[in-house]
C-alpha cells in the first residue's frame, strides 16, 4: 500500500482537451482526488507538439481522446 501511495505522488497525468466536456470533468475528477495533472497544450492533430507536452509531463499514458470524422 504505501508503495501505491509514493507511486502516486510521482504520476502527473497530461490530460487533453481542457475545454472540452470530458476533458474538464477528467481534470476535475484528478483534482478532487488529490492527484497531479497538467492539461496538455498541444492539439492532437499537432503530433510534433503532442509529443513535446509528453516529454514535459509524463512519462506514461492513456490515451482517452478522439478526433471526429474530417477533424484530421
């Protein structure tokens, strides 16, 4: 147990889509939980960019996004 606890404190989750509906809620739920995050800068579409703000934050990551049909 108190290795989940330190494996905690050192996750940040990079969550995408800071103004969209189920990106606030993801960062709003992280929140309330105590757990570090960061919204991404970067849009999807930009993988140059996508792959900077993973550099910068993570080291992981789980993919919860999506791009809609003519968004690419």
């Amino acid at each position: 147990m108190l290795y989940l606890k330190q494996r905690r404190i050192l996750q940040v989750f990079l969550v995408f889509g800071k103004s969209g509906w189920i990106g606030g809620l993801i960062g709003q739920l992280l929140k309330e939980r105590g757990l570090k995050f960061e919204y991404a800068n970067a849009r999807l579409e930009d993988r140059t960019e996508v792959i900077a703000d993973l550099e910068r934050v993570s080291n992981f990551l789980t993919h919860l996004s999506s791009l809609l049909p003519g968004e690419m």
